[in-house]
C-alpha cells in the first residue's frame, strides 16, 4: 500500500531527474497550494549558511495524496472510514509530541507562531514520521534511525564529533533519530520534550522540541511566509525539500487523524535496521562523489550554494549564522566603540513598558500577563528585530520556563518584545524584572515584581459525615469515628487548619469542658482541645476516638476554624449499665463455683452407715 506514495530517491543525477518530475506533477495538480521555488522563498529570504541540520542525509519524497483516483500518490481511504486517508493519520506518540512541542513553544516563545502541522510536515520527510510510529511508550524510537555517513561522498563530511554516542559511529557523523539531527547540532539544540531530565535526539518528544526551537531561532515569526521558508531552508538547503515540506506542511492542515503507533504509512523500501542489541544492517544510502541533486554535492553551503538557483546579495546577512540567546547562556560586554550603525539595536532611542508596571503573582502560579516592551527610534516608529534582553534580578525564585532567569527575544514587526510566561515559586518577596536592548548599556527599563504566600486554605462551610446518634456509655469510648468535611464555595478544603474543643453548654458555648468526652494524646493521657488537625485531600477529617469518663449527659465538640466557621455536634453519654439484684459483677464467679484458676475446696466423704 504505501509503495502508492512514492519512493525514498537515491542522490544521482538520475534520480534528480525522476525527483524532478515527481515534483513538477505535483505543483500542476495542486496549484497554488504550492509555490514556485523562487515564491516559496519570499525572493530575498536566506536560510541560515552552516551544514544543515540532518547533514544534508536522504530524505523521503512520498507525495500527499493528489486527491485524485487511480494516480500513484491517490488517497488510500482507511477500511470502515472512507472520509479519511491513510496518509493522514498520524501515530498517537508522534501527533501527541508534535501538539506538546507546540505548546511549549507558544508559552516560552510565542512570537514564534510554530505550528505543529509543520514539524509533522517535516518529520514525513526525514523519518515517515519515526518509521510509522515505531517508537515505545516514552517515545524513543524502537530502532535507531541513522543516515548516511557524512564523510564527503554526496553530503556534508562532518568527522566524529559525539564518540559515536548518538550515531554509533566514531569515524563520522551521521544524521540521528526521527528529526535527524547530527550530533554537533544536537549538542546547541538538544531539547527535553517528555520531562525525564534526559535529552534523546532519539526519542520523539525531545527530537520534536528541539526541531521546534531550531526552527525559531534568530527571531522567526513562522506565521510569516519568508521566515518560515528560511527556516525550512536552514534545516536543510534545498528547494526541492522546501517544496516538499511545504507540501505536506499544506497537507497535514487539511486536516489529520489518529493511528496506533506502528501503524503509520512508510515507503516500502526503508530498512527498518536493527532492534537494540542486533548486529547494525543500516546500509550506506549516499550517493557518490560529484552527484547532482537536491541536496547538492557536497552538503555544504559555500559558494556553489547547492539546491538554490539564486545568488546571495551582499549584506543581506546570509553569512552570519545567528540563534537567540539561550537560557542563562553568558552574555557578551557591551562594545566599547558603540554599536554597530547597521543594526535595528542602533536605531532605537527609547525602550517603553507596554501594559502595568507593576506584576503580581501569588506563590505557585504564573503572572498572568508577560512583560512587554516596545523599542523606538528618535521618530517614534517601532524597530523590529531588536534583541531585548529580559533578566530576572533580586529575592524569589521566580523564573521564566526551564528554570531560566534571563531570556533575550527579538522585536516583532510593531517593535514590541514579549517575554516568556513567568512563573512566581514558593518564596515570597519582590525582585526586579529588567528589560534592556542588548549592546546598549543605558537602553532599558525596570518591572517591579511581588510574589504573595499562598493564602492559607480556608473553609466557609463545615459539616458532619453521616447522620447516626453519637453514643456511648460512661467509662467507655464511642464505636464509630466522627468525621467532618470543609467545603470552600462547594468545593472539598484540603488542608484546612481545624481546632476540635469539647466545650461547655453555656449561651456562648466558649470554655473548654473538664469532664466528659475526651481525646487522648500520644502518653495516653486525657486531652479536651485538639488544634493541630487539617481537613484531607478530600477535605474531610477524621477525629481521633472519643473517650468518656464517669459522667453521663449530653455534650458538646466544637469544631472550628481559623476564618470562624463553626460546627457544633452533640454526644450523649449513658449511665453505666448497673447489675440486678443478685447479679454477680462481671468476673464474679457464680455461687459454688470457683474463679477461673482457682482451685476447688477439698470436700470430706460421706461416712458409711457402717462406721
């Protein structure tokens, strides 16, 4: 079935040519969904010059579905669901990776706009989506998926740099697991997408967040067409894998479905290689020295500019590779000559809060709305691309996302920088939030935060569990435990501070009691106030075992909290039970009977008559 969808193509000059044509069909049948090489790069658009991100390794070309039957690439409509194709189902741990790679990005980076479909579009095109979903229950792939050697012949030759940990090789890289990244990428970019403190280029949730922050660096707003082709582009330069992204990217937006892991579509003729522990039968799939293709000759971006027709423009800044600051990476002195004249940093006079100027946040929770700044120039136009330097100073432990207390992010087009979600910690205080533009030391401004304690958790409501007769008799103890449960709006109070005091019955019931019912502490001795309990989880607490002396009556158990909310609950107490006339005691022995262990008296034997 997946041999409908196209082939994996071999690197040659012949392959190029049946790649060629493959692709050309594909933009005649779904014109104008896709763009013409020089539209799908926004004509002055550069991806970023360093070797790509996967090595410039083989990538898939299976086409989505032309929507059109009986042509090789028609929809394959699912058995029991005709309305949906097997193209479009994604295995479960793959889609759920992609949607969370998604999500934190649109909380640490959201000007960043990443869509999830397009980190699907690529993992189609660099592993069929972890080989059909072949990955275990943490997400990390079954089988390593590895790429060719990138010793020079046909790719980017990249010597060891990882001592084969990654990719098993200690000669040469190779590009490594469902994102293919090579290893010295994955070193700046690695990523923990699943939350185990590991980072795994093999592993599906970390692969697809590290793809995700890739594809954001250097200020990328995705939802802008140029800078989501150049990022495409600075994940592999080649026009030809940027129209085929783009074309599942299209694709998967059209809507998707949810397959088992295992079952997704793969071309029929990926060597799935081996399980761990077998011997490796990945087989070399690059092509040779002085091929022509879409990936070029060599990998590499020099001046040969493989897979792009178009000749760079001088200062277009196409020779700076560039990526945002990372989380608590050092940052570089100010420049003691001033700032470079060409850049947006120059052009901006002033640096203004957007929004309060205050943030508050109570202990355990995120601020509610992101600082932002908004830099201008002497006319009071916005600057974009200008990078803002956010840096948490002072008392808390307040931070931003992964536990980061400096964070830079560009301008955006209307010159405003917004900083990732806050989150306030545990401890109380203020602290300094500065905003600065990055290179220019007097260019900044200052937040000031607070972080309040947690409320203490309060009850507006008490009341008892069950309604049967609280009884006991006199020098005992009541059978059944007494519980109560708080309520706070109509919801369970968890962790409530209760007092429970036995009182006396006056008007205002206010004095503690010293008879009757009583709790006992841990020397057994009688205890009437009880002040360290604390409503569960559910918010119901269970009161230790009720004690009585000798007196009978009815009393009184208040209990209460700190906010004043009462519950009063009355016990009886009975006479002990007093034994009828001629009842022996409990433990007397009967008339004529001897205690238990006691011995029987000695008796005399009747004498005979005879004697």
């Amino acid at each position: 079935m997946a041999a409908q969808f196209g082939r994996r193509l071999r690197k040659s000059a012949a392959t190029t040519a049946v790649t060629a044509v493959a692709m050309a069909a594909l933009t005649a049948s779904q014109a104008p969904s896709l763009l013409s090489a020089e539209q799908a790069t926004g004509g002055g658009s550069e991806p970023v010059r360093e070797n790509p991100i996967d090595g410039g390794s083989p990538y898939h070309t299976d086409l989505p579905p032309l929507n059109t039957p009986n042509r090789p690439g028609t929809s394959i409509p699912v058995p029991g669901r005709p309305e949906e194709s097997a193209e479009a189902g994604l295995p479960a741990s793959v889609l759920a990776a992609y949607k969370k790679a998604e999500k934190t990005l649109a909380d640490r980076n959201p000007a960043c706009n990443l869509p999830w479909e397009l980190l699907a579009a690529i993992g189609k095109v660099e592993s069929g989506q972890a080989r059909g979903g072949s990955v275990d229950a943490e997400g990390t792939t079954l089988r390593p998926i590895l790429g060719p050697k990138l010793d020079g012949n046909g790719f980017a030759r990249i010597t060891d740099t990882d001592g084969g940990e990654f990719d098993g090789d200690t000669t040469h890289d190779r590009a490594v697991g469902p994102m293919q990244f090579i290893p010295s990428t994955w070193k700046n970019w690695g990523a923990d997408g699943n939350g185990d403190g590991a980072k795994n280029p093999n592993n599906i949730y970390d692969a697809a967040l590290a793809a995700g922050r890739y594809l954001c660096a250097a200020g990328r707003d995705l939802s802008v067409p140029e800078d989501r082709d150049r990022a495409i582009l600075g994940y592999n330069h080649s026009e030809e894998y940027l129209r085929t992204v783009l074309s599942w990217f299209e694709y998967y937006r059209k809507g998707t479905h949810e397959v088992p892991d295992g079952a997704g579509v793969l071309p029929v003729d990926i060597d799935p290689g081996p399980l761990p522990g077998e011997r490796s039968r990945a087989r070399d799939t690059g092509g040779k020295k002085g091929d022509k293709g879409g990936k070029g000759s060599s990998g590499r971006h020099g001046s040969g500019k493989p897979g792009s027709n178009r000749p760079h423009k001088p200062g277009d800044g196409a020779d700076k590779p560039s990526r945002p600051t990372e989380p608590n990476e050092p940052q570089q002195p100010d420049d003691p000559n001033g700032p470079d004249e060409s850049t947006p940093a120059s052009r901006v006079t002033a640096l203004q809060r957007v929004g309060a100027r205050d943030l508050t946040a109570t202990a355990g929770t995120a601020f509610t709305e992101p600082p932002r700044v908004r830099a201008q120039d002497a006319k009071g136009k916005p600057v974009a691309k200008v990078p803002v330097r956010f840096e948490i100073r002072g008392g808390t432990d307040t931070r931003f996302p992964d536990r980061a207390t400096r964070v830079t992010v560009l301008t955006g087009s209307d010159g405003t920088a917004r900083a990732p979600k806050l989150l306030a910690g545990e401890r109380a205080g203020t602290f300094t939030l500065h905003a600065g533009v990055e290179g220019r030391l007097l260019l900044g401004t200052d937040y000031t935060g607070t972080v309040e304690a947690r409320p203490a958790p309060q009850a507006d409501a008490l009341v008892r569990v069950g309604d049967a007769p609280l009884t006991a008799p006199a020098g005992g103890a009541f059978a059944a435990p007494l519980e109560v449960r708080a309520t706070y709006r109509g919801q369970a109070a968890a962790g409530v501070p209760v007092t429970a005091s036995f009182v006396t019955s006056g008007l205002l019931a206010s004095a503690e009691n010293d008879e009757g019912p009583f709790f006992k502490d841990a020397a057994g001795k009688p205890v009437r106030t009880l002040k360290t309990l604390k409503t569960g989880a559910n918010g119901v607490l269970k009161l230790p075992k009720i004690y009585t002396d000798d007196r009978a009556g009815t009393f009184r158990l208040r209990v209460t909290t700190a906010e004043g909310t009462v519950l009063t609950v009355e016990l009886t107490v009975t006479e002990a039970t007093t034994p009828a006339p001629g009842t022996p005691a409990p433990g007397t022995p009967a008339p004529g009977t001897s205690a238990p262990g006691t011995p029987a008296p000695e008796t005399s034997a009747p004498k005979s008559s005879g004697q």
